[in-house]
C-alpha cells in the first residue's frame, strides 16, 4: 500500500475537537513507506499544536489518544508494521513498546 492510499484512508479519521479529518487538518505531517519490509510510519502534529501548559496537555491527551486508536483501526489490517511517531518530539504513540 502506497503513501496516497494510506493518506486516503486517514481522512476517515477525525479530530473530536474540530471534527476536521486529520489529513485536511494537517495533523498527519509525514508517511514514510518501506514496501519491502512492510513498514509504515506515520509522523504526527500533535506537540507542536499543544501549548506547553500542564492543564493543555492534559486536556489534549485523550484526545490524541483517540486519534491514534482511530489510525490503528483504520490501518491495522491493511499494513503490516505501523508506527505513529510525534513530528517534533519523536514520542512514539504507537506501537507502545518495543516487544511487537
């Protein structure tokens, strides 16, 4: 699967908060495809549209989270490896340990 077909299918995906596709929005901001080993990482917005105050953070974190969940659901079963990676701070958002 090709970067345009996954861009495609995230734009099922919406932000609770705007209610915006993620894709439209900018949130997704890079996908890197490796069809050899059947890899995808996806490079997220979120620290960069998340002011650096506690209180925001916290209030944003469910939010994030239920993007994330939604681009799993979205993708799990139409690639193979998947990772969701924040743009600029490198959080990895999933998958959440090195183990899978």
């Amino acid at each position: 699967m090709g970067r345009r077909e996954i861009l495609e299918l995230l734009k099922s995906v919406k932000n609770p908060f705007t209610d915006m596709d993620i894709v439209s929005e900018g949130l997704v901001t890079k996908v890197e495809v490796d069809e050899v080993e059947n890899k995808v990482r996806i490079y997220v917005a979120f620290a960069r549209h998340t002011p650096p105050h506690p209180f925001v953070m916290a209030v944003n974190w469910p939010l994030q989270a239920k993007i994330v969940r939604d681009m799993v659901k979205v993708l799990e079963d139409k690639v193979g490896y998947l990772e969701i990676l924040d743009d600029t701070t490198l959080q990895r958002y999933y998958p959440l340990n090195d183990e899978e």
